[in-house]
C-alpha cells in the first residue's frame, strides 16, 4: 500500500472511536497528513522509550496504523546531551535539550517532536507549539541510595544519609530542598542518562542521588529507588512526568490527529505549572518546584515552591480554583512567590 492509499484508509477510520482509559472518547478527525510521519527524539534511551510509547498509544488509537510503518524516528543529539561536564545554567539551559529538534522542526526534517515536558523551555520558539500532552506517570523523585547509607525510616525519608554525605545532582531544586532539610550534606554535580547515574552510585561516587520516578518506571526499574519522597517533601519539577509532543503551528491536520491522544488533566497541570514558571521567570539556577493536581468538580490544586540554591530560603505556597483558570493560577501563584523572595534567587 503507498502514502496515497494509506491516507485513504485513515480517512476511513475517521469515524473509529477510541476508548482508552486514560482519555474521554473522541472521534478520530479527517487529517490528510504527509507520509511518512518523521518523528525528532533525542537519543537517550529515556527519550527513546517515551518516543516509542508514544508512537503505539498512537498506533492504538488510530487501527490502521497497527497495519503499516508510517513513523520514521529521527534521532537528534541536542547540545545538553553532548555536553555532560557541566551544569546547563553554564552552557545556556535546558532549552539546549531542544535546539536542535526545533531547528529540524521549522527546518522541516521533522514532522513532530517528542519532549520531556519539564525539559522544555518555557516559551518555545516563533512557529512552534506544544500540541500534545500524555498521561503524567508519576510525578515524584526517587532517592537512590548506596551501601555506604543506613537503615530508612519511614517516618524520616533523610535520616538514612549519613551526616556529611555527598549527594550526586545536577539539580538546583532538588539541591535546595535537600539542604534546607539536611544542611549538613554536601553536593556534588552529577549529570548523564538515568543508567549512567544509577553507576555511578553503585561505584561509590556519592552516598545517594535523586531520580524521577516516571523515568524509572519508563525504563522498568521502579526497583532501583530505595523509596519515592511524597510531593510534601520533595516538590517536583514543572511538568516532571509528563511527555509533550510539539509541531509547527501551521501542521494544523497533524495537530488534529495528535488531539486524540492529548491527555486533559496533563495538559490542565502543565498549562498552570508552566505558567508559574512563566512568571518567576526561572532559569536553571533558579530552584523551582511545582504540581498541579486536577480535583473533582472540576477544580485544580497547584503547589510551588520557589528557594535559594543553598536552602537557607525556601518558600512553599499553594492556590486552588477553577482549572479552566489554569494559567492565571499558575500566574497568581508565581507572583505571590516572588513578592516573598530576596533578589539574590534570581541572581
């Protein structure tokens, strides 16, 4: 069967109408897309296992997909892969996990693009939107811990570190939350792919580091965390756990097609937690924290958290209201952190 046929028949299952659970049943729309459908990822095997998830979700939804290889992955190595020595905020932020997916997405190589949304950057390039979110996983970090640490306690996630213990990360949010409980520990930057750093602990190199449990489960080994911190004690990155899809703007029969695997509460979650990342204008140097939950009756509530790198200020604040005011909560939010801060945050 050639290109032609095929959008023959994807016109055919337009009336298809999927029941997958994670989503409300929608109508598979009549969208005329170019073939094959060229796919960015980045070449981490995390980007690559969400890349493929998504592409069958999407295969699921829509039957005849199941039928043809209509997806070409493209894999892209981003500058924030090929740079491991050093902190983004030195080498430009975490937009350098997606420069270059963008450039081959107006470029045209590509047709869409597969992100960790909490590695996307706030404000995307002119031309590119965000027309995709899936299902969160789950959104809490896991504490990896060696043999060198002791006994956990249930009652106190931390107590375990020994004191003074050297704790491998590259982030600044985790970092701040983790002295401003334990100022005695000491950190030490560790970046790479989620196998490179879980060696990195079983070699001794640090006492303890902190994963996303999404990534974890993503890659089968929810069993490499010694215990998952609720979000009461280690707040979450914006978006941790959700996947986005991105497009052109004007990809608007593409756009259509990956609507039916747009997840709401995801998307509801990631408009108000991006916006609050909006307002306080973080960079990577700055510790954010923020989670949206979607509640019933329609309602979200949204936690942030904004602190400074070494722990010794640290600001949690929550707001509830309607989630179809989304983005004015999360910009609500941010403003009310940043009145609380000293200036030396954002420096």
């Amino acid at each position: 069967m050639d290109a032609a046929a095929l959008q023959t028949d994807l016109l055919a299952a337009s009336t298809w109408t999927r029941t997958a659970p994670a989503v409300a049943p929608a109508s598979v729309p009549r969208h005329h897309p170019q073939l094959p459908l060229r796919v960015g990822t980045r070449a981490s095997p995390l980007a690559l296992q969400q890349t493929r998830s998504f592409l069958t979700l999407l295969a699921r939804v829509c039957p005849v997909l199941h039928q043809m290889d209509v997806f070409q992955e493209h894999i892209i190595r981003t500058t924030g892969d090929a740079v491991q020595d050093r902190r983004l905020a030195e080498i430009g932020g975490k937009g350098l996990f997606a420069k270059e997916i963008h450039e081959a997405l107006m470029d045209g190589r590509i047709d869409l693009a597969v992100h960790s949304l909490k590695d996307l950057e706030t404000t995307l390039p002119p031309g590119i939107v965000l027309a995709c979110t899936l299902p969160r996983e789950d959104v809490r970090d896991a504490l990896i811990l060696s043999d060198s640490c002791d006994a956990l306690d249930d009652d106190d996630p931390y107590a375990c570190l020994p004191q003074g213990a050297v704790i491998g990360t590259c982030s600044v949010r985790r970092q701040a939350q983790l002295l401003h409980a334990r100022p005695d520990l000491r950190i030490t930057m560790m970046r790479g792919n989620v196998h490179s750093r879980l060696d990195k602990i079983r070699h001794g190199d640090c006492a303890a580091s902190l994963l996303a449990m999404a990534g974890l489960r993503r890659l089968g080994l929810e069993a490499e965390a010694s215990v998952a911190l609720a979000p009461t004690t280690m707040l979450p990155a914006a978006c941790q756990g959700i996947v986005g899809i991105t497009a052109r703007e004007d990809a608007t029969e593409l756009r259509e097609l990956l609507k039916i695997v747009e997840d709401r509460a995801a998307r509801v979650a990631a408009t108000a937690e991006r916006s609050l990342l909006g307002t306080l204008d973080g960079s990577c140097s700055t510790p954010i924290g923020a989670f949206g939950q979607l509640l019933t009756g329609n309602r979200l509530r949204l936690s942030g958290l904004l602190a400074s790198v070494d722990g010794t200020f640290l600001r949690r604040a929550e707001i509830e209201g309607s989630a179809v005011d989304a983005a004015r909560m999360g910009a609500e939010l941010g403003s009310r952190l940043k009145a609380e801060a000293p200036a030396s945050v954002f420096a």
